[in-house]
C-alpha cells in the first residue's frame, strides 16, 4: 500500500489534500465519521490545500495510523462522491417530494378531525381492554 497521501508524525496520521478535489462538505463529513475513534484538526497549509491531522484516542502503531488515514482518504472519497450525486440529484428529489406532497393533499379532501374514524379502529381504552359491558368493567 502507498504511503505517500498519509505521513505519520508524533502520533498523528497527517492527510494532505486539494480543497477542489474533496470540498469543505466532504472533509466535514468524514470528520463527523471519525470523531468517535480520533481528535481530528483541520488547517489550511496553502491557499488550495487542506491538512487533516488525526490522533486517535487509543495508542496505536505506525502502522495503524497509516490505516487510519488511509480509512480517512476512503471516506473522504465517499462523502465527495455523496455531495456531488446530491447536487446532481436535488431537482428530480424536489419534483418527487412535490409530486408526493400534492398527490397526498388531493386524497385527504380537507381537515381530518381526530374523533373521525373511516375505518372504525379507534376505540376507548376501556372498551378495549375491560370489555364494553358494564361500563366497560369486566
């Protein structure tokens, strides 16, 4: 395995990469993932770049570490890949959610009141559980 993107220093597993390769919401995202398993710092180098320093909250090995950044340029693949299938997405999710909303409105036909019952489900505790004879006392 490559260990070019992730350098390990003092602990830390320290992820370089370009601000127009994984947007601000895909570094956000992926923080959010590790937060339970790393203190995650997040700084800016150079106009472009972004430095993402995680040191996990156990000890752990070179080795682990070097996974544990290479855990970290996966998921920030996958939050980069989420945001942008999102972007693309966002107008059809509106005319479903639309369509959706407006085809529910026309079956209602105007306020519901909560004492209707179309269906004849609702009933009374007391009817159901202690009988309905006897003011429902079994």
């Amino acid at each position: 395995m490559p260990s070019w993107p992730v350098t390990v220093h003092q602990g830390a597993a320290i992820v370089e990469i370009a601000e127009a390769v994984y947007p601000t919401a895909a570094v956000h995202g992926a923080a959010v993932v590790f937060i339970d398993r790393a203190w995650l710092r997040v700084s800016q180098p150079a106009p472009g770049r972004a430095r993402i320093e995680l040191r996990p909250k156990e000890a752990a090995t070179e080795e682990q570490l070097r996974a544990l950044g290479g855990d970290l340029l996966d998921e920030l693949l996958h939050q980069a890949l989420r945001a942008d299938v999102g972007a693309r997405t966002e107008k059809l999710r509106e005319l479903v959610i639309g369509k959706a909303v407006l085809a529910t409105e026309g079956d209602v036909g105007g306020a519901v009141e909560f004492h209707d019952d179309p269906l004849g489900i609702a009933r009374p505790w007391e009817e159901r559980y202690l009988g309905e004879g006897n003011g429902g006392r079994k």
